[in-house]
C-alpha cells in the first residue's frame, strides 16, 4: 500500500480545508468563494492533491451542485494555466454531450457558418459516456480533421474556418478527469466548466445544458468571466442544437448585457427519435441529396441563434431568415 496519504498523518493536507468547506454537513457546509474555487482547482490542475480527495471533492460538488462563484473560479484557473496564442475566432462552441435519439444537426450548423467564413472554433470530449455518437467521429466521417495543437487550429481556421480541438489537448487533466463518468456512475463538474473555457477568446460562446437549472449559472458564470456575448440553451439531448418540438429558452449576454428570450415551439407533434444514427444519411443531407424536415429545421434554427450571438444580425428574426439563406447556399460556396 502507498505511504503517501500517510505522510499527513501529523499534518492537514493543503487541499483538506477545501473538502471540509463543502463537506461540513448540511448546517455547517457552504459553497467556496470566488478565490477558494480559484485556489481549489489550481491545486488540481498541479496534480498537487491526492486521489480520494479528488474523488470527494468532485462528488461532494455533484451532490450540493456548483454555485456561480464557484464554476467561475474553476473556468478562470484552468483558461490562466492555458497558453494559447490569441486567434481570430468569431465563436467558441462547446461539444461534450454526444447524441443518442437524434442526429448532431448542431455540427452541420456550426460547418455552413464556416463554410460562410466564419471562423468557429469547437471543443468536445468523446467517449465518457456510453452509447452516445460524439462530434469526433461525425467530423471525421465527414472529412474534417481534428486537431492535436493551437498550430493545427490556426491551420484549419485558415483552410476551412472550422476547427475541433479535444478536451485532451487543452488540458490532459481535464479530459482525463471527465472521463471518471462510468467510474462514479455520475457526471461532475468537469462537464459544466469545460464548457466555458473559450480557450482562444472568442468573440462570442455558446454553451448547452441539459438540466434546465444549469442554463442560469451558465449565463452568469460565463457573465463573471467577462464573456461579452454569449448564449446558453437547454440543447437536445445537452448539446447546443435548438429542438423544434419545444419551446427554447435563451439565457445569453449581449454586448456585455444580460438578457433571457424564448423561441416559439416549431411542431405539432414530437417528432420520432432515429432508429439508428446512420452517419451515411446524415452525411447526404449535409451533401444536399437527402431532406430531413425536424434535421434541416434544428440546423438553420440553431444558425440563427448563432449569428444573433455573434452579432450579426439585430433581431432573431432577421437572424433566422439569415440562417436559411447559408443553409440553401452552403453548396455553392
């Protein structure tokens, strides 16, 4: 057995007092402040706290769920331990979720942007959770590469206006810590924060929840961190991808403004679930020789609020009409 939890045997671990803060009881315990959540994760990402307070930590957090000031704190330790050169990226979109009952249609929206000039950065991670098709392997199946560096990134972005970068690339400790999904059985912090990091500082951000709960500490998280244009929805099976069979709640930020704005629900009926997600039909919608009304429809919706978000459009229904035009026009560019 390892000697290394017994050297504290006559001392507090540096990080004990962050579990005890969370921890004390449902009377005695609190959230961590901004600075203790800044300290907390910085220790973390030094790979300087062992592995069952690791492992407290992070589930003590699932239980109580993270407070603003604390997700804030995460997300502005691991950007200040990040070193990437500043790139020209109009949106940073976060991919962690994967898809189960229906396509990734928010890839093929995120690819007519770029395929328009926009320059879209995405980061995700694969494989954490099971039976789920992950962003990775569409991207791959459709021919884009995925990057192993900020070279590549620059690379991509100049060829194609798109560029994906694993979790494991911008930080190693996170991608690995993500992947403990189908060891605790739960999710954990680590899905929330990662999608906040803008690694390269976009001009603009879109983030996915879920859980309906999570859409405002997203916003004002992402608030916190000085993100000036943002938006934050509850994305179809987590990922950000409008469903048009239910209303869509956007908690988002606007020149820096805080603001909420609710879509309309778009169909009668819920529409059916695939039976199998079959990438070859999917990749011929994206070649313009197949339709898919409830796919076609989450893409060029999910345009919208992307091109509302960046700011190039003054209202969602101009946004929308917009949308529609790239997405008719994405062939012939």
């Amino acid at each position: 057995m390892t000697t290394k939890r017994n050297i504290y045997k006559d001392a507090e671990h540096p990080f004990a007092q962050f579990i005890r803060i969370i921890g004390k009881g449902k009377n005695g315990a609190r959230s961590l402040s901004y600075d203790e959540a800044y300290q907390a994760f910085s220790m973390i990402l030094k790979n300087e706290v062992l592995d069952v307070q690791l492992g407290a930590f992070l589930m003590l957090l699932r239980v109580k769920e993270e407070s603003v000031e604390e997700l804030a704190g995460f997300v502005q330790a691991t950007r200040d331990q990040l070193n990437f050169k500043a790139l020209d990226v109009d949106l940073d979109w976060s991919s962690y979720a994967g898809k189960r009952k229906h396509y990734p249609w928010f890839i093929l929206s995120a690819l007519t942007l770029a395929k328009h000039g926009y320059n879209i950065v995405m980061h995700g991670a694969a494989g954490h959770t099971l039976n789920r098709v992950y962003t990775e392997q569409v991207l791959e199946y459709l021919g884009y590469s995925i990057c192993h560096s900020e070279v590549e990134v620059e690379q991509q972005l100049q060829e194609r206006h798109f560029a994906y970068l694993p979790l494991d690339v911008i930080s190693p400790i996170l991608a690995e810590l993500i992947g403990l999904r189908n060891v605790m059985g739960l999710r954990s912090p680590i899905h929330t924060l990662a999608r906040l990091i803008n690694p390269f500082n976009a001009k603009a951000t879109l983030q996915a929840i879920f859980h309906p709960a999570y859409r405002g500490s997203h916003q004002r998280a992402a608030f916190q961190l000085g993100y000036q244009n943002s938006a934050v929805i509850k994305g179809e099976g987590g990922e950000f991808e409008r469903n048009p069979d239910a209303k869509t709640l956007i908690c988002g930020i606007k020149n820096g403004e805080l603001y909420e704005h609710e879509l309309p629900k778009l169909t009668d009926n819920r529409s059916p679930i695939e039976e199998e997600l079959n990438l070859a039909v999917f990749k011929e919608v994206w070649d313009g020789q197949r339709s898919h009304e409830y796919g076609e429809t989450a893409v060029v919706e999910t345009i919208g609020i992307a091109l509302y978000t960046m700011g190039k459009c003054e209202s969602y229904e101009a946004a929308m009409q917009k949308a529609k035009e790239l997405w008719n026009t994405r062939l012939s560019v």
